[in-house]
C-alpha cells in the first residue's frame, strides 16, 4: 500500500476532519510524508467535484460547496448526540404532544424539535394549544425502519438499545 492511498482512505472514511499528527499516528509514517500525501492528494482532486480541505490545522475530504448546495437532500441529516434523547422519546411514544415532551426532558425539548424539525427527522403539526409531534418518512430511511408502526419502532429502538 502506498502512503498517498493510505493518506486518501483514511481522509475518505473519516468523519471529521484529521490533522497531520492524526493521519502519522494512525498510518505509522512521518508527519513529512503525511504532509507530501496531502499536498498529492490536494493537487489531484483539485479539478473534480471532491477536494481535501485544510480546516484550521486538519484535512477532510469533502464535496466542493458548488456541488453540495445542489446535492444536499442527498445527503443523511448529521444528528447531534445531543438531540438523540429527544429524537428517541419522540420515536418511541409517537405520536405525543410536544408538552408531554416538555414535561420529560424539560424546556430545552423546545429547541431540540426544532433543530430535528430542520433535520427533516420529526414533523410538528397543531394540536389544541400545542403541537402533536412524530417523525418522519426520512427517520425511518435513516434507522432503517420499514414502517411507521408505534411498537416496531419500539421493538426497533429496544432492540438497539440492548446491544
């Protein structure tokens, strides 16, 4: 294997962005010939719809901004760890009203539906004097869920949680 490819691979799998000491550690080479691989790397995709970005002192692989403005349905929503407590009530007691929401996880549930609700993973719909919430069509292509069935989601989500 040469060093460039490792260099390239590990930029591709990676999901954040990797700074050289990163990529030496990892691939057991010289920082020199990490930074020889990037400058490769950089020239080589440089015509192409990927770049390797330098992003303050790492390096990502990543589509160029012209390109990901017009793909970005394309690409699976990133889910703060953050939100997933949220997102899992939401899932496993769908639907529920965003007060009962409230009363589990606190005010802070408020600001949580609304990042999930730009994420496209939970719909918000009135409801009296609240809004009744559960997730999406794209909630489930992202875990993997045939159907928006209550107890297979539960089943789905117990399942998970176990392993």
């Amino acid at each position: 294997m040469d060093i460039e490819g490792l260099v390239e691979a590990a930029l591709f799998i990676s999901s954040r962005p990797l700074a050289v000491e990163d990529l030496a550690k990892v691939i057991k080479i010289r920082h020199r010939e990490v930074r020889g691989a990037l400058k490769d790397l950089t020239s080589k995709w440089k015509d192409g719809a990927i770049e390797i970005a330098k992003i303050g002192d790492a390096y990502s692989m990543q589509v160029k901004e012209e390109y990901a403005e017009r793909l970005r349905e394309l690409a699976p929503p990133q889910i703060p760890q953050k939100l997933l407590k949220t997102l899992s009530l939401v899932a496993y007691h769908q639907p529920i009203k965003q007060v009962e929401l409230r009363d589990m996880v606190g005010r802070r549930a408020y600001d949580d539906l609304k990042l999930l609700e730009d994420t496209k993973m939970v719909a918000r719909k009135p409801f009296g004097s609240t809004k009744m919430v559960e997730t999406t069509k794209l909630f489930n292509e992202y875990f993997g869920i045939d159907g928006k069935d209550q107890e297979e989601v539960r089943v789905l989500l117990e399942e998970r949680l176990k392993s």
